[in-house]
C-alpha cells in the first residue's frame, strides 16, 4: 500500500488490503485486515452511499437529514471481483474499489468517463481528547473543476480554491468571507468536463472542506467525529444531482401558504399594540401590498416563551382578529432559552418532566439569553418535541397567530467565549445518546421540526408557515429560513444574492434576507434595490434591528416609496408564477432559483458568474449591487430574451449593458414563455380572482411553462383538487400556436385568461379558438397584442402576414 508519509507523521492511519467481500441486498461490504470496513450501498442507479467503520463494526444508522421518502432501488447491480479491484456496475455508473487501498473511482457507465476519484482516499486520525475518530477523505481535483454549494457561506459563488467550515454559528453583522454562519448543509456539486455530481457528507460533528485551497490538485472533507459517511450523486445534470440531493435529504413536507409568498414586514421591535396598528395602517393607507407582520421578543412578558406583555398587547386575540381583518398574518418569534423562574409555567413543566439539556455530570446546562439565565430543551428527544409542539396550542389555535419564527436556535448563548453550548451538554438523539459535539448543528433543525409539527396540528386545516435561522440538511422539510443578521452595506446586498442561489442549490429553496440589512441604517437607495432583488427571492421579507432608524417603506421619501410600491406590485403580480415553481420544488426537489452555471452548465461563461440567476424557470434577473448607477453590465445566457420593460429581444451568450436606472433593474424573460399574473392585491385573499393574465413571448420554435393552482392553502391539493395547466407554445414565421393541457380536479375562480402576446412578428389577420374563428375586433393593443378567452381552451391559433 502507498503511504504519504507526511500525513502519515500527523498521525494518519489508512485502510490496508481487502481480505472479504460479502454482498446483501443492495449492501456491499468490503473487509479489510486492519479492521476497516467500507459499507456501500446502492441507493439509485445514480446514487452510491459509502460508509466507513476502523473498529469491525457499525454503531446504529441513524441520520435527521435523510428522509424516509427518499427514492430508492435500481435497475442494474453487478458485482465483479478483479485482479486489482472489485467493480460495482449499475445502469448510470460503474464503481472500481482498490483491493489494496479501498480507494474509489466512479465512472460513467455509459461512456466510460471517470467523474470522480479518491486521492488518498479514507483516513482517519485518533482523538486522544475526546475518544473515536477524526474521519478524512481526500479527493483528485480535475483540471477546470468547480465547486458549488455548502449552504449559505457568504463569498464567491464558486468554491474552487477555499476552505470552510460547518459549525452552526450566530454570526451578528458577519462580513464577506466569515465562516462559519448559521447554517451547516454539507453538500457540494462538483463540475467539469460538463459532467456534474454531488457529495453529501452526513455527519453531524464540527466538518471541513477544502476545494483544492492545501493542495491545488486536491479536494478533502473531514469531520471531528462519528463516521466517514457520504453520498455520491451522479447528474451528469446538476439540476438533476440537486433534485436527486433534494429527494434525499427531503422536499418540503407541504406547499407554503400563499401568503407566504406575499410581503412581509418585520422590526425589532413592533409595540406596543398602537405601533403595531400604526405600521400596518399605513401600508393599507399608501396602497403598498403587505400580507405580514411580525412580533419580536418584545411582545413577550419578560422574554418568556409563550408569554405575553400584557401592557403592550392587553388583548392579543383581539389585535390578531382586527390585523386579520386588514389582511394581516401575526407572525410571532419563539426563541429556545426558557427562563429560569419556578412561577412560569412552561419552565416548571420541562423541569418536573426532565426536559432541559444536562451537562455531562448531571448539572444542567445554564445559559444567558434574552429572559437572562435560562435551561434549554433537548429536541433531540421525541418525547420533547412532542412536548414543545403543544405548547403552541394557545398561540396558534386560539390567538389566531399564522406563523412562527425561530431564532438563536444555533443555539445561541450570550457571554460565553464559544457562544454556544459547552462540548459536554449530553442530548438524546433520539435514542442515540451523544455529546453536543455531535448534536450542535442539528439542534435548530430539531426545534424548527417540533415548532412544525405544532403548527401543523393547531393551524389544520391551514397549512403551517414556520421560519428558522438555524439548519442542517433536510431542515427544508420543515421551514423556510433567512440569512441572519446582514448589515446595510452593498456588499451585503452581493452576499444575499449569493446566499439565496447558493441555498437554493442546496436543496434549501425558501429562503430571503434581511431586506435592508438588520444592522446599522441603509440609504434610501440601498433599500430600494434591496427590495428590487428581494421580489425575486422565494421569501420576500423586511427586517431590521431598530438600533439605527427606521425601515419601511415609507421611511426614506415619496420617490423610494413610490418605487419600492412598484416592485412590491410586482411581487404580487408573480404570485402565480412563484407558486407553480413553488409546486415544481415541492414535487420534483427543482431548485427555485438557479444560479447562470445550474441554468445552463455546458456554457463554461457561467461557472464563475454570482450575480445573474433565473428565478423560477424563465425569468433572468441581475440586481443593481452598486451605488449611483445608472444600469450595469450583465451576461445574458445562451438563447433570446425579452427585456422584461421594453420588450426588446437580446441575443444572449454574452455580456451586455442593460439600463436600469433607480426605478428598474435588469429584468429579462425568456422567449417563448407564458408567465402568469395576477391583478395586484393588496394582501393575498383581498380580491377574488376571476380573471389570470398570461403573457406570451413569441418564440419562431417551441417552449412549455406551467400554471399550478389550488385553494392557495390547506390540504385539498394532495387529493387531487389542483389545477395544473401546461401551455406548449409553436411559434412561426406568420403563426403563434398554443396548446393548453389540463389536469386535477381543482376548479379554479378565474374563468378567462387574458392572452397578451409580446414581439408578435407579423400582422394579425386570424384568430382562432379551438379551431373557430373569432373576431379580430377583439383584439386589443398596447403595445403588445391582447385577448380574452376562456380558461379551458384547448389550443389558440394567431394567424399573420408578415
């Protein structure tokens, strides 16, 4: 066996020769004789799970990230003993594992290419301070090779040449470059050679990845404890690796609520009551959409969870009922920390039930939060969870409150050096009794689970709406999330563009940041394009800290008012379309915004483009991220586009100035697409749609897009009441065809559609509906070609002269 002797002085221990081989199932096991077993199981066609142990044995497979829907089974499992190797054959790839080394190559099955391959391969480390392993895997970096993902890490969208790492961290006005933040999803996509695949390292220990930053030629992972344990997943796609990671570690459980999708509005702090209504008046008063608003620790007695301050909301059931009236969703912060104080009731209950977090000699785990000195629940533990998820029947079911918010579910603890839990806090992990070593970066995905599971039981029928700062992978089951605690700075508006892609292609669709910044004071500009870009994130939300002034709409002057109403119109006027990505997400894992390289990957101009991305499937859109300007350069992808203001077509496949002064932005469609719209409401549910506007962008060939619509909340589109209306558009040079196929038993409020047609090449000279003719008369123009028909027409045929 080949030993790299540097790493062999650190203390490094390898694998040694391949003495068995036992096969179960879709289990394979690779016996070395030093005691090192490598477990490979074949997931998918296009998915292998390698699983290392150094003691001849596995303790208990137990993972929070993968769920228990996760598509499996395979049409092809071929096992071959060679000479140097054994070799694993499935329909999409073929896996050679070194008889001397237990080094892997994976190749693709149909063409041969090798897509990924160990350099050293597993290693391991002992740790003498806290017993078990620091488990290492190395692996050759290709020429040209790019790196995406990881969550929300605020730099450069492409990972090539860096090094990070995974410890969930509450980071308050962290910077360009700060690792780790909030979020630990350790998951990558590798690219080159226009093949893609991913790597999803599940382990739950303090984890590190370096993208050739040590050695240039050379990716590595490692994990302070637990197990080598990851998932290779093969495109060669990457949206298909995405969508596959997705399936894996779980599609949202539900689509959100549609005034989820909505505007909302968030401080801290809102109160007392009167400044509640006060906010919220105005934004009805000046006609500027809202369907949220929010409720920090403040409205809190003494920051104790599930409290109310009496003085400030003396009647919260009332002010939730009238907000409600006004088209208002009460959405109210639940922190972890539980103070210390035998008088509030939920604290006597988790204490007489032994719910709190101990330390490793039995004391409990104390901590300083918002309330002061406070005891924190284990959600590790089922029997907790479960505890928690009733404590929201009161705030939920009888308040009237529509959404919750989890924050310092890091967990976050004030004065102490590390900010967080000591290593030696002991959890349940359901039945696996572990440290908080290994508990750390699950702990907010288990509190945002069991804030869910509250609100799915006391919101029913409704759908629940919860948010959550801190995540793991498959956290996305569960909640949406924010970026934290951003600053009002245009580089930080770049780092929310980038967050938001990057989470997106990590599986983790539904999230915004803090429009505006949350600390210190944002110019009238800078808020305005930070709204501009935050109408195209899936959560579409405004929140500061209060520390610096104010941060609505209104609070800059009429013209930045004036503008941020426009786009926030806009937002509303999308709303058909972000549900049906929405739906595409739910169903299918399909990322809701892509980056320009998961959008199109063969074109190499993409790999290290951050700031474009398309939102849904056919919209481009590249925000203004400086000062002053008067428009920016852009790169317009591969294919045509319409500029969504002035319906010019662009060739794209290059870089290209767009104008864009303080009331645009660069804004692009692409040909050939039906997008629809909805009229603007000022909350979701004000107006009764009857009427959907679905404009059409000639494409000279074919394009399909999609319309999904339900009850826009509740359950009833799992039993089959939704309405998914697929439109195939045929452009030629003197005719435009569009065929609508429809399917579910949703019977939807709208029953015309008006059809407005974009860079219609010729003259109109027939219209006709299922293949009669209708009158030309009812045509309407400006600017663009329009006319209503109904919402069940099969095909519409628009015939010219050019």
């Amino acid at each position: 066996m080949i030993v790299n002797t540097e790493l062999e002085s650190k203390g490094n221990q390898f694998p040694s020769n391949i003495v068995n081989f036992q096969k179960d199932v879709d289990k394979l096991y690779f016996y070395t004789d030093n005691d090192v077993i490598l477990e490979l199981t074949v997931v998918r066609d296009s998915v292998l799970r390698f699983r290392y142990t150094t003691v001849g044995n596995f303790d208990n497979d137990f993972s929070y990230a993968i769920t228990k829907y996760a598509s499996i089974g395979y049409n092809k499992l071929e096992i071959d003993d060679k000479k140097d190797c054994y070799e694993v054959l499935t329909s999409k790839l073929r896996c050679e594992i070194s008889k001397e080394s237990l080094r892997v190559s994976i190749y693709d099955a149909i063409d041969g290419f090798l897509i990924n391959q160990d350099e050293i391969g597993f290693h391991w480390e002992e740790s003498y301070q806290y017993g078990g392993n620091i488990v290492k895997m190395s692996k050759i970096s290709n020429d040209g090779e790019s790196y995406y993902g990881l969550g929300d890490k605020p730099n450069h969208l492409n990972l090539k040449g860096k090094r990070y790492n995974n410890w969930v961290t509450d980071s308050y006005a962290y910077g360009k470059d700060t690792d780790p933040i909030y979020k630990t999803i350790p998951f990558y996509t590798g690219l080159h050679h226009n093949k893609a695949y991913g790597i999803f390292f599940d382990n739950t220990f303090s984890s590190s990845f370096d993208f050739a930053q040590e050695r240039r030629n050379v990716v590595s992972f490692w994990a302070q404890g637990g197990e080598m344990n990851y998932y290779f997943i093969y495109g060669p796609a990457m949206n298909d690796v995405v969508e596959s990671y997705t399936d894996l570690t779980g599609k949202p459980h539900q689509l959100p609520p549609l005034w989820a999708l909505g505007f909302h509005q968030c401080k801290w702090s809102y109160y007392p009551e009167s400044k509640v209504k006060e906010v919220t008046s105005t934004f009805r008063k000046l006609k500027i959409p809202c369907d949220a608003i929010y409720l920090d620790i403040d409205y809190m007695d003494g920051f104790r969870c599930f409290t109310w301050n009496k003085e400030y909301f003396p009647d919260p059931k009332r002010m939730v009922k009238e907000l409600a009236e006004d088209g208002f969703k009460t959405v109210a912060i639940i922190d972890p920390g539980i103070k210390i104080d035998k008088d509030y009731a939920v604290f006597k209950e988790g204490l007489e039930n032994d719910y709190f977090c101990k330390r490793a000699d039995g004391a409990y785990m104390k901590g300083k939060v918002w309330p002061g000195e406070c005891y924190f629940p284990d959600f590790t533990n089922p029997e907790v969870r479960d505890w928690w998820s009733s404590l929201f029947k009161e705030l939920i079911e009888d308040i009237g409150i529509k959404g919750v918010w989890n924050d310092m579910n890091e967990p976050a603890v004030m004065e102490v050096p590390n900010k967080t839990f000591p290593d030696d806090v002991r959890h349940d992990y359901d039945g696996n009794p572990c440290s908080h070593r290994k508990a750390h970066n699950i702990y907010g995905m288990q509190m945002a689970r069991a804030t869910y599971q509250g609100l799915k039981k006391y919101s029913h029928p409704k759908r629940p709406f919860v948010i959550t700062r801190a995540a793991y992978s498959g956290t996305q089951r569960y909640t949406s999330s924010w970026t934290g605690d951003n600053v009002a700075t245009w580089e930080h508006l770049w780092i929310a563009n980038i967050q938001a892609q990057r989470m997106s292609m990590s599986g983790f669709g539904f999230v915004g940041s803090d429009i505006g910044g949350f600390a210190e004071q944002p110019s009238g500009e800078l808020f305005t394009r930070w709204v501009q870009l935050g109408v195209f994130h899936p959560f579409f939300r405004v929140h500061s800290s209060g520390d610096h002034g104010d941060q609505e709409p209104w609070s800059f002057d009429e013209d930045v008012t004036d503008i941020v109403r426009k786009f926030i119109e806009l937002r509303y006027e999308l709303l058909p379309y972000l549900y049906t990505a929405f739906w595409n997400y739910v169903d299918y894992g399909t990322p809701l915004l892509k980056s320009l390289v998961l959008y199109d990957q063969e074109d190499v101009q993409t790999h290290y483009r951050t700031d474009e991305f398309i939102f849904g499937k056919q919209i481009l859109v590249c925000p203004i991220q400086e000062a002053n300007a008067k428009g920016r350069r852009m790169y317009v992808p591969r294919g045509n586009w319409y500029n969504y203001w002035t319906d010019e077509v662009v060739k794209g496949g290059k870089e290209m100035w767009v104008d864009a002064d303080i009331d645009s932005m660069p804004v692009f469609v692409k040909e050939g697409a039906v997008i629809p719209k909805y009229p603007v409401q000022q909350y979701v549910g004000e107006k009764e749609i009857t009427e959907i506007t679905l404009d059409v962008y000639y494409k000279n060939g074919k394009e399909k897009s999609e319309l999904f619509s339900d009850a826009n909340d509740g359950y009833d589109y799992i039993k089959g009441r939704y309405s998914l209306r697929t439109f195939s558009l045929t452009g030629r040079s003197n005719e435009l065809i569009i065929n609508q196929h429809k399917e579910g038993k949703y019977i939807t409020p709208y029953n015309i559609f008006e059809v407005r047609i974009h860079g219609l090449p010729f003259e109109i000279t027939e219209i006709q509906v299922d293949n009669e003719i209708v009158s030309i008369d009812l045509l309407k123009s400006n600017g663009t070609q329009t006319i209503k028909v109904d919402k069940n027409f099969s095909e519409l045929h628009v015939l010219g002269n050019l």
